[in-house]
C-alpha cells in the first residue's frame, strides 16, 4: 500500500512537519493570553474586554472545526494543511502592526477560524499515510507539538511582551512563516486519500444524532467546564502577579507556563491509570485536584500560587485526555464527528470562561476568578456524578467492564 514507514527519511520529515505545524496553530492561539495586561495598557481597556482576543479566536476555532474536516475530506489534507498555516501566520503578521484594538480582534477571530484547518486534516493525514504499525508514535509526536506549541508560544510572548507587545505577536508570526515554508516543501503529497463529495445535508444529521446520547452530552459539557475554568485561570493569574504583594516582572511570569509540562506528562499518566482503574474513578482524581489547584490560590504565598497553577494544570489535562478519549469509546459511528463536537464545547468554554471571568476579576479581584472557577469545578463534579450513574457509560469507561 505504499505507507510510510518509521525509520525512513519520509517519516522523519512528515513528523517534523506535522509537530511544526501544530507547535504553529497553538503558539498563535495563545500567544496573546500573557499579554493581556499589556493589552489594557496600550489600548486603556478593562481585563475582560482584552480577553477578548483569546476569547473570540477560539469560537472561531471551535466553529472552524466542525467544517474544516469535512473540507478536507473534499479537498484534501495537504492543501487545506497548508491554507491553515498560510492564513494564520499572515494574521499574526498583520495583527502586530494593527494600532486599533477592534482591528487587531477582527484578525484574532479570523486568525482562530483559520486555526482549525490544520488539526483537522493533520489527524486525518497521518492516520492515511502512516504505516498503521508504526501510527502511534506519530500521533504521539503530533499531539506534543500541540501542548509544546501551545506553551512556548506563551513563554515567548511574555519575554518579549517587555520590549512590547507587538514584537511578541510579530515574533510568533515570523516563525509561523519559516515554519510554513518548509511545511510546504516537506508535507508529501496525500497518496491513499479519495476526495468525497460534501454533503451537507447528510452531515448535519449525522451530527445531530450525537446528541441524542446522554452520555456524550454530559462528556461534550465536561471539556465545557474543564476548559472554561482553565483558561479563566491562566487568563488573570498574570494580573494577579504583577500586582501587590507579588508584583513579579512579565518576564518572570512567562516561565510559569512551564507548568504546562505537568499537564503534558499527567494527561499520559492518567491515561494509563484508567486503563488500569478505570476512566469513571480517574476522573473523579482529576476533577479534584483541578479543584485542589483552585483552593490553593485563595491565601497569598506565592508559593501557594504556583502550587496551585501546578496542581489545576495537572487535573485539567487529565481530566482531559480521559473525557476526549472517553468520547471515542461511547460513539458507536461517526467518532470523527463526536470528536469535533466535543471540541467544539471544548473551545467554546474557553471562551465564555475566559471572558466572564474578566467581569468577577474587574469587579471583586482574584477572590471573584477563584470562586468563579470552583462554580465550573463543581460542575465538573455533577458531570463525573452523572457519567458514574450511567449504566452504560460506566461500561464505556475500561474496555467493557464497570468501575
């Protein structure tokens, strides 16, 4: 079948391409999250108002992923790889030189439609052209270039953010551009894909009927919840730092996001503990140190604050990577679509948490963050209470047997 093989310089090569490509998409999404505070500097704006160019560029994206794969599927992996990388890397471009913070939104919530493009072919390309023997290494490899993008480019623009914002924007998009162009001369040609007609009809109900499952709807509102309270996190917690008692400088902040190397080793651990105990009782784990992480952030050691970034991070990708992967098992068909519709919810928490956040912070300091990320802490708790009394879905939980 002519597949690609580990060991061959075509597998090298597609690797790197694919994990560039992903450390592109998410270090251009989060890029802006440790610039927040300088956004409502420059720009005389309130913390909510700046989340917004987090906020915006991930409904996009979550809207951008239940139509980029069926685009794909028409068009082609590659070309829409490629389009993926070109659009964003030209929207960092151009938001760095944008003096007007109502433009420099309307290019975040392009650039994050045009986000989507890129995670959802990659999936889809390597499962085609890799050699089905040697596929997990190399979806392993992509997905770090997710977390790993995800943090480096939040660790660049908070070193940069103190020259000034604008060459921390225009730094991540500049390597998006050296990125692109050697994607383009190192992604090879789809040689085992097929174009399919899109039919829109035909995909909008098979869509639909995964919500008719009340086991996926309870796992689409735990990436909701989970990610909500996350992103609400990492969103004020550089404003509570740069102020009394703390008052740490943005380049020191920046390293925090090296926490983000807790949740890329906990979602793998967890993942394996399920495997072993079960997904239903690992998620309760999960969900109560994201809870664990919260608490410790409501008394003033700094040494609680970071303690408390590390243990939330930690529970988030776990509970995470068990919820997502949980949405595989319980669709019966279609997996491709509940996985993009656990996606979307997934994104569309971030937004709706990153931004009413801003309201509590704005109106009753950290305090008003931490008890507004609990509400979702304690949502997620109803959520893993619901999956445990569902027959069914307790089934789904390890290979078939109920824990």
């Amino acid at each position: 079948m002519n597949y690609i093989e580990q060991g061959t310089k075509e597998y090298r090569r597609v690797n790197l391409a694919l994990f560039l490509g992903a450390f592109v998409t998410f270090a251009n999404l989060y890029a802006v999250q440790p610039l927040l505070p300088r956004f409502t500097e420059t720009f005389h704006i309130q913390p909510a108002t700046a989340s917004l160019s987090l906020s915006l560029a991930t409904v996009t994206m979550a809207i951008g992923q239940l139509l980029a794969g069926s685009l794909s599927e028409a068009w082609g992996r590659r070309p829409i790889m490629l389009a993926s990388l070109i659009c964003v890397s030209a929207a960092s471009l151009a938001s760095a030189c944008t003096t007007n913070f109502v433009w420099f939104l309307l290019l975040r919530t392009v650039q994050g439609f045009v986000l989507a493009g890129m995670p959802a072919a990659a999936m889809a390309y390597l499962g085609e052209e890799i050699h089905p023997n040697h596929l997990g290494r190399a979806m392993g490899l992509y997905i770090s270039g997710n977390s790993i993008g995800g943090m480096v480019g939040r660790i660049i623009a908070g070193l940069m953010a103190g020259l000034s914002w604008r060459y921390s924007i225009l730094t991540v998009g500049l390597i998006g551009v050296l990125i692109t162009f050697w994607s383009w001369r190192n992604i090879p040609e789809s040689r085992h894909f097929s174009p399919q007609p899109l039919r829109v009809r035909s995909l909008t109900r098979t869509l639909l009927s995964h919500f008719r499952d009340p086991g996926l709807l309870v796992l689409f509102a735990m990436g909701f919840v989970l990610m909500g309270g996350f992103v609400t996190f990492y969103n004020y917690m550089p404003f509570r730092l740069e102020r009394a008692p703390y008052h740490l400088p943005q380049s020191v902040i920046a390293w925090l996001f090296l926490l983000y190397i807790v949740g890329t080793w906990s979602s793998t651990w967890m993942g394996q503990l399920a495997d072993k105990y079960g997904r239903r009782r690992m998620l309760w784990v999960a969900v109560g140190i994201y809870a664990l992480g919260d608490l410790a952030t409501a008394w003033t050691p700094l040494a609680l604050q970071v303690l408390g970034i590390g243990l939330l991070t930690f529970g988030f990708f776990g509970g995470h990577a068990l919820a997502s992967s949980w949405v595989g098992r319980r669709a019966r068909r279609d997996r491709a679509q509940a996985s993009s519709l656990y996606l979307f919810f997934y994104y569309m928490g971030s937004s709706v948490g990153g931004s009413l956040g801003g309201i509590f912070y704005s109106s009753c300091g950290w305090q008003g963050v931490a008890w507004f990320v609990g509400v979702f802490t304690i949502l997620g708790f109803v959520g893993t209470w619901l999956l445990a009394r569902m027959q069914n879905v307790q089934m789904d939980s390890k290979g078939g047997v109920s824990k």
